[in-house]
C-alpha cells in the first residue's frame, strides 16, 4: 500500500512512519514545519527517519529517506490545494492518514483563528482533495478534548460532545462532523480517532511529560494544576500506531456513510500526581512542585471507552505506565545531553 501521513514531522507522525515502513508500506510524509513549537525538535525527528536536510530543506519537492528506501517526505501546507493536487496525481495513494493539526488546548484560546485556518480549512482540503483522487480510506486524528467536561465515565463515542470547552476541541469535532459530510455525500470511507494524552520518546515540548521533565532536569519548579487533583488516560505511542497500522486495511463499511469513529487510548486513567512521581524515579529527582488552578479549557478527567475499536481490530494496549516513563525518560535524558 502507499501511505500519505501528514503531520509527519510530528510526535505521532514520527512512530508511525516507522512502524507502516516496517510493514512494507510506502509512505510519503507531509508537514509545513510550522514553528508553534521548536522546529529543530520537528528537523531532528525528520532526521531520525532519513530526512536529514534540515532548515535548508527546499519547499514541495519529494526528499528520499536515507535510512528507509520506501519513504520519502515533502516540506508543504495543507492549505496549499495546488500541492496537494499535484502530490496526489502523482503519487496515487491508496491510504491517508492525516495527523497534521494545530495542537494545544491553551494555545487555541489565545490564537482561535490559526486553529480554524490550519484545522478546519486545511481539513476541508484534504477532504476534497480525496474527492478528486479516491483512496480506500482516510484516517484523521480528533482528540479526546471533544468531551468537554463530560461527567460520565468512561468517555463513549456514544457519547454527546456538543459542549466543548476549547476552540481545539471545537476544530476536532468539526472535522468528525465533515468527515462523516464527506463519507454520506461522495462514499468517502473514514475513520477518526479521539486520541488520549499520548506520550512516549519524541514527544511534543508543549505536554505535561516534557515540561515536567525539563523543569525538574533544570532544578525549576514544575506547575501542578487543580492543586494536582486530576486524571490523565496517559496512552504510550507505540500502542497508538499499533491501532493505527491496524486499522489501515479495516475501512468501514456501511450501506450509508462508511463512517467509524473510535476513541484510542490506554483506558486506565493515571492520576497526575503518580505519573509525576513515576517521572521523578526515573530521572532520579525530587520535583519542586508550584501547585495552580484549573486552567481555562482543561479538564479534570480523561478515560476511553475503547470497546469499538477492541471490536474493530481487537486493540489492546499493553505497555505499563512504568516501562513507558522510563522509556520516555531515557530518551528525554539522552536527547537533551546532545543539544
């Protein structure tokens, strides 16, 4: 199969890339590189799957991996239709999974029209871009952040979200909403995925795990919201693209929308205090802890309901907060020795 991964740049973008090449997919990744966070983060990802040209990486044009013969990456924007157009004309993908987004649940209150532009309408484009080109299946990523303050446990996808409490979370459910348009409309089979605070090795700077260990590993204070009285259903990324490579050939089927949305997560909420306590051994540090409010669009609570997608592709997660911490902090204590 050849494979589109936009967001390839990214945190998640990174792990699957590898885990489709390794089952003999070709993948073409897709990422604008934006500089919401450090791009060197984003370059130094790239570099570790082959993509080695760093800053001076030229716009829109196919750059071969080093390391991987089935994988080859461009530097363009989803907002850019004359790109995707030509990309798939000449690539003719028979799958895509678009992972790229702007990220940030804080961010998104401060800056709400960068998140309509590059998640909604960059959305559209790739809806549309598909409509032009037929693949066998779209997967895109929405997010847990869709629930809201949703009091119910665990969060379903049976569940309303109408309620959202940040414009990310507005963006996302949007996209399940013209993803579902798109597959009613033109037979467009998609699914989506509510990930679940997903962490692991490369990880985005902008999350809990990062900060947090960052702040200790330069003897600063880490900050502690709701007085550290909430719950994440911390999810480590390698079991994410598992259920993602999995469910690459399971497109749904349907006598009206082939449409299927699952939550993807560990469905074992941790509480914040012993994820923190779990990073302090194996970084070898006492945190100094500045305990702080609830913050505007947060959430006290995350849990997944994964049983559709048990029933989908038999998804089981299986990696222990304690293995995934520890490789998460090893990396983390390796890769910032070098910079």
């Amino acid at each position: 199969m050849k494979i589109l991964v936009t967001g390839a740049a990214g945190f998640i973008g990174l792990h699957l890339i590898k885990k489709l090449i390794s089952e003999e997919h070709e993948v073409v990744g897709f990422d604008n590189i934006n500089n919401y966070y450090s791009q060197q983060l984003k370059y130094d990802r790239l570099a570790d799957n082959g993509i080695a040209a760093g800053a001076q990486m030229p716009e829109k044009t196919l750059i071969a991996s080093t390391v991987f013969d089935k994988y080859k990456f461009i530097k363009a924007d989803l907002l850019d239709t004359e790109a995707l157009d030509e990309l798939f004309v000449l690539e003719k993908f028979d799958i895509v999974i678009n992972l790229a987004a702007q990220t940030g649940v804080r961010n998104s209150i401060d800056n709400p029209k960068t998140y309509i532009k590059n998640n909604v309408d960059g959305f559209l484009n790739i809806l549309e871009t598909i409509k032009k080109y037929p693949v066998q299946h779209l997967i895109y990523a929405s997010s847990s952040s869709v629930y809201g303050n949703n009091a119910k446990i665990p969060f379903s996808v049976d569940d309303k979200v109408d309620h959202p409490v940040s414009i990310y979370a507005a963006t996302k459910k949007s996209n399940e909403l013209m993803a579902h348009t798109y597959s009613h409309l033109y037979q467009i089979p998609t699914t989506g995925l509510r990930f679940f605070t997903v962490y692991g090795p490369w990880g985005r700077p902008d999350m809990a795990p990062s900060l947090f260990a960052d702040a200790m590993m330069n003897k600063r204070a880490i900050k502690v919201f709701n007085n550290g009285d909430m719950e994440r259903d911390f999810t480590y990324v390698d079991d994410i693209v598992e259920g993602i490579s999995r469910l690459c050939l399971n497109a749904p089927k349907a006598d009206g929308a082939p449409y299927a949305l699952h939550n993807i997560g560990n469905s074992t909420p941790i509480k914040l205090m012993d994820f923190i306590e779990e990073l302090e051994a194996n970084l070898e540090i006492d945190s100094i802890k500045e305990m702080m409010p609830m913050q505007p669009g947060d959430v006290k609570r995350t849990y997944a309901d994964i049983r559709s997608l048990q029933k989908a592709i038999d998804y089981t997660p299986n990696t222990s907060l304690k293995d995934g911490v520890k490789s998460f902090a090893n990396w983390f204590k390796t890769y910032n020795s070098k910079a």
